[in-house]
C-alpha cells in the first residue's frame, strides 16, 4: 500500500516514519503541508515533532493547513489515517478523534520506554497486534496528557475507542491511562508514544512498533 | 481560558512560585491567553460575530477552553 507521511514546517519524526512504512512492507509517499494534494495514497500517517512550533496549542495551526482540507475529507470517507505524538494532537485539535492533549500534570517533557497494552485491535493501525498485547515503545513529549469531558470519556471506554493504555505508570497524567484512541469508524488512530522508533533492532527499544505499519497490510488481505 | 475541570498544569506552577515570593494567601491560578484583534471600521454585530467564530474556529479549542469576547474602542 501507498502510505502518505506529511511533513509540517517543525515535523521531526516524519524521516523515521517513513522508513518504518518502508520496512513494515509499504510505499511512503512524502506529503507535504502546503499542498491540497494526497497523491492518490491509501492512508496517511501525521508525524511527532513541534509543527508550526506549537504555537498558540500544539496542532491549532496545522488543523489549518492546505493538507489537512484533504486529510480530514479522506478520513470521513474512511482512509485510514494515524497521527503519532503532534500528530495525535492535530487530529485532536481537527475534531477527527474525541479528547485533547494538554501539557503533562508534572510540567516536565518526559522521554522513556514506555510499556503500553493494546486495548484494541480492531482498528486499521492495530490488526496486527494480540488483543490485550503488552508493547513497549518510545514515549517523548511535553504536552501529553490526555483529556476529555466525563461524558466523552465514558462514551469513548464504553464504545472501546481507546486504542492503548500506558502500563506501570501514568507517564503525563492522561485521564484512566489513556495513550491513543481512534474514532467510532476505527480508522483514524492517534497515539502519544511513538511505535516508528522501535521498528529495528539496531536502534531504539525493539520491533513493538512494527505492528502499526503492517497492520494495513494484514487488514487488506485478511 | 480553560474548562475548570481541566487540570492547569501552568497555573499551578505560578500557584507554587507565589509563596516563595512572599505572596500568601492565593488559593488557586488559572492561566489563559488573551488576544488583542485590530479590525477595520465599525464594529458592528456582523463584525463581533466574526470575532466570535474566530473564538471558536482557531483561537481556542472548545475541548478544553472557555472564550469570551469584548470591545475596546
């Protein structure tokens, strides 16, 4: 599959996430933020980094972004798309996932191996992952914390939108542990840690993160 | 501003720096932003109308925050 990485002014992890598209069996295809244009590609894939600084709230200003007109239309057609760290927090901020992040509840930007567990793999990023797998990738960010209003929270754990949940210890002081959710459809996916860079084993924690760049993969041929 | 049930990490570091100025007394901080919007002419209800979807479209995230606006002449 044709798997689209867009690059933000301020986007850092796009490169990584391109090679893990590459090695999880895919074609990435850079996007980039200025253009209404999303080269004819199966899904999209938003990455970490500090795009347009973070200035005014992380995401704000991408949500505007030419790309994003296209990204956001593609999405309510049912494209698959996945928004990784800033990723997670413009699809937040697109009202494309319920909730938002705000800066963690001890004020300091936080980088470890974060143990997750899989709460959901029915979604189009998850598939090839156990129900209730345990995974441990890269966490690093300022401004994770996950919220929402106690009726969405209870609307998004009771229609199982909470895609993963942080293990051992609540890392940033996301509301009931959350790390990622999806949306009612199941194909948009944003999540806080970073499965891109644990893809190989000569860098970072491990391949746990591969399941999220093969999963398209095994839900086009399942 | 933001919603009051959500958590305010940067008001409750101004919160703890207040005391070891000598500032006693303060029992809570909430810290939002504020914007100051030049416009072109008049400001009628159409304009102010603008300004309120301005709010709402970019310059807060309804999510988590409040808004209001006012006019300055």
């Amino acid at each position: 599959m044709r798997i689209g990485v867009v690059t933000f002014p301020g986007s850092l992890d796009d490169v990584d996430a391109q090679r893990a598209v590459r090695i999880g069996g895919n074609e990435a295809v850079a996007l980039w933020h200025g253009d209404a244009d999303l080269k004819g590609v199966d899904a999209v894939i938003l990455p970490g980094g500090f795009s347009y600084g973070d200035y005014l709230r992380c995401g704000a200003i991408s949500r505007f972004a030419p790309v994003m007109d296209k990204v956001v239309e593609a999405a309510n057609a049912g494209m698959p798309v996945l928004g990784i760290c800033n990723g997670f927090q413009i699809l937040c901020e697109s009202h494309l996932l319920p909730g938002a992040l705000i800066r963690n509840d001890h004020r300091k930007f936080v980088c470890r191996d974060q143990l997750l567990r899989i709460e959901n793999n029915r979604t189009a990023w998850t598939s090839a992952y156990e129900q209730g797998q345990e995974i441990r990738i890269v966490l690093k960010n300022g401004e994770g914390g996950f919220v929402a209003d106690a009726e969405t929270l209870a609307r998004i754990e009771g229609e199982g939108q909470v895609v993963a949940r942080y293990l051992e210890v609540n890392p940033n002081g996301s509301l009931d542990d959350i790390a990622g959710v999806t949306n009612a459809r199941g194909n948009v996916v944003g999540l806080m840690p970073h499965p891109e860079h644990a893809v190989e084993e000569l860098t970072g924690s491990g391949l746990d993160g591969l399941g999220f760049f093969t999963s398209l993969v095994e839900g086009a041929f399942a | 501003m933001p919603k009051p049930e959500i958590l305010d990490p940067q008001g409750k570091a101004v919160q703890g720096a207040l005391p070891r100025l000598g500032f006693t007394g303060v029992t809570d901080v909430r810290q939002g932003k504020r914007f100051e919007i030049e416009l072109e002419g008049a400001v009628t209800d159409a304009v102010l109308a603008e300004v309120e979807k301005m709010a709402e479209t970019l310059l807060s995230n309804p999510v988590i925050e409040n808004y209001t606006v006012s006019v300055e002449q």
